[in-house]
C-alpha cells in the first residue's frame, strides 16, 4: 500500500501511536522510528493530545526524526486528553490549552525541523458544545496556513474552514470524505451557503 501510494506522489504517516511507545522507553521509540522508516512510511506523527509531554521531550523527538531523514508531524491542540474517541462528557470535565500556548509551542516544533503541525479537532470543532473559532483564527494569524493543518472531521467543519480561509487550507479529513472536499475546493460542489462562492485565482 505505501508502494502504491508513493506511486501517486502521496506520502505516507504513520497515525497516532507514539504516545503508546513512549510509556516503553527510548530503545522503544528507537525501534518504532526504525520500523516505519523500513516499512517506507515518510511522515511520523507525534502525537501529544492524549499525554502530557514536556516541551524539551517533544522538540527533542522532532529532531530525532528529522535526523533520521522523516519528516516529523507534532499534533498539537487546546484540549488535553484529546484522541482514543474520549466521550464529550469526559473532555469536557478536562481542561483546555490557550492558544497562545499551542501557538509557542508550534513555533518551537517548526523550528526543530518539523514541516508541517497537525492542529487537534477537539476543542475546536470537535466535542464542543460552540465551536472555539477564535482558536484557529489566532493559530493561522501567528503561524499561517502553509505550515499547519486542521482537522476536520465533519463537512460542515471542513465547509467552514474552506469558506473562512480559501480553498488552498490544509485540512486532514476521512479518506470518506476526500472527493466531497476537493469538489468543494475546486468549486463543483457546495451547499446553499458555498455553491458558485469558492473561487481562486493563480494569476499566469
């Protein structure tokens, strides 16, 4: 499967499972690297949602495997104890991150070799009761939008960031829901409030 998806020009993540790895040691996450850099994987998420981890901790795991030739993805987000579809009730009993921290701690990842930060949907659009907007606007306002990414796993969430931000923002989506995204981006699909309204222009 990765064979055929590098045949395509798409490249290949491992999924969130370096938050289980790490309770096992650093031969562990040796190991684990070692293994998806074989296997041909090019993108290994850290996860840190559903953990705790000391930003020293996080930065040193990003310069791990970018020294390994991989290029690492952090996930980061407002809502601690986000992933493993934690009931709503539960997250809500937890609390929540400023943005002004997910916003340091991004630009400290990037600057230590990451390419690109996954930015949690809970918290944001996701097991909330409102959604936290303002969250994203002042991620992109401080970061922009080349260098990180937003979940959203729902098409009205997915809607509202293509409608807000232009049909050129990174969003992570359910392999389901990849061609209702890219119509919407490309202007073929849309519902009342975005049919004939997601347009681009690239110039010459």
């Amino acid at each position: 499967m990765i064979n055929l998806a590098h045949q395509y020009g798409t490249y290949v993540s491992t999924g969130g499972w370096i938050e289980h790895v790490l309770r096992y040691g650093a031969e562990a996450v040796e190991n684990y690297l070692a293994e998806a850099q074989a296997l041909g994987f090019d993108v290994i998420e850290l996860s840190t949602g559903f953990i705790s981890l000391p930003d020293g901790d996080l930065l040193r795991l990003v310069g791990r495997v970018a020294k390994m030739g991989l290029e690492a993805k952090p996930e980061l987000g407002i809502q601690f104890g986000a992933g493993g579809a934690t009931p709503a009730a539960e997250l809500a009993a937890e609390w929540t991150r400023d943005a002004q921290w997910v916003i340091k701690r991004t630009k400290a990842c990037l600057d230590a070799g990451a390419q690109i930060i996954m930015i949690e949907s809970e918290g944001i659009t996701e097991n909330v009761e409102e959604w936290r907007t303002d969250a994203a606007a002042q991620i992109i306002g401080a970061i922009g939008m080349e260098k990180v990414m937003f979940e959203a796993a729902d098409p009205p969430v997915f809607e509202w960031y293509v409608k807000n931000y232009g049909a050129d923002v990174n969003l992570f989506v359910d392999h389901s829901q990849i061609v209702q995204l890219e119509c919407l981006r490309s202007g073929i699909w849309g519902t009342k409030s975005s049919w004939g309204r997601v347009l681009t222009y690239k110039g010459r």
